[in-house]
C-alpha cells in the first residue's frame, strides 16, 4: 500500500477497531501523523506562540484528532498479527512499553485468515 493509499483508507476509517491491516499500512499512516504533528506544531507556535493557552489547545485537539485513527490503524495492525488490539496499552507502561508496542507492530502478519478475518490484500 501506497503512502497516499495508507492515508486515505485510515482517515476513511477513522475509528474502525475491527478488521486486519499490512505493515504498509500502519507505518506510512504512522509517518503522516508525525510529520503532521511536526508541522502543524511548529505553524502555531510560530504564528500564535508557545505561551499561549491557545496553542496548547490547539496542539491537544490535533493530538486526539489523530490519536484515534492511529491507535484503530495500530488494532488493526495487531490483528494482522492475530493479536488482540488491546495490547496497544502496553504504551502506559513508561519507556519500554513504546519499545514493546514497535517490536509488535513490526511484526510480519499471517497469511492465512485468523479469528479477526481474512488477510488484506
């Protein structure tokens, strides 16, 4: 899958929990939060400043606005690799749980249909 693709199909699916996603998928989903993240942080704080109560504001509204197609496209991930979404909170756990949840996400998914469905195409 694409970049744009990836994109596209996750905005679309914005809070879909259900169903299996591709490696592709997730990371180049997970690269367009971030760089979104980047620029848009640094477009307020240039603009309104960082003192502000607006731009924290701001930034926490585009942190929840991504948040939830990011941690859908992540369950999806987890899915693909016949795992439970729910692992996604091992994150709460402070420094490795980050380290745990990238070891998980890049693992290669199944091939065959798993009790979440079918393999993506």
């Amino acid at each position: 899958m694409s970049f744009g693709q990836s994109v596209s199909y996750c905005l679309s699916n914005y809070a879909n929990f259900s169903g299996r996603a591709r490696r592709s998928e997730f990371w180049w989903f997970y690269l367009f939060v971030v760089i979104v993240q980047i620029v848009v942080q640094g477009l307020v704080a240039v603009i309104i400043g960082t003192d502000s109560g607006i731009y924290t504001l701001l930034v926490f509204i585009l942190a929840i606005a991504l948040a939830i197609p990011l941690y859908a496209a992540g369950s999806r991930r987890m899915h693909d690799t016949g795992k439970s979404g729910w692992l996604q909170l091992l994150v709460l756990i402070p420094c490795v749980g980050i380290i745990i949840m990238i070891v998980l996400w890049a693992q290669a998914g199944s091939d065959v249909e798993n009790q979440y469905g079918a393999p993506p195409a």
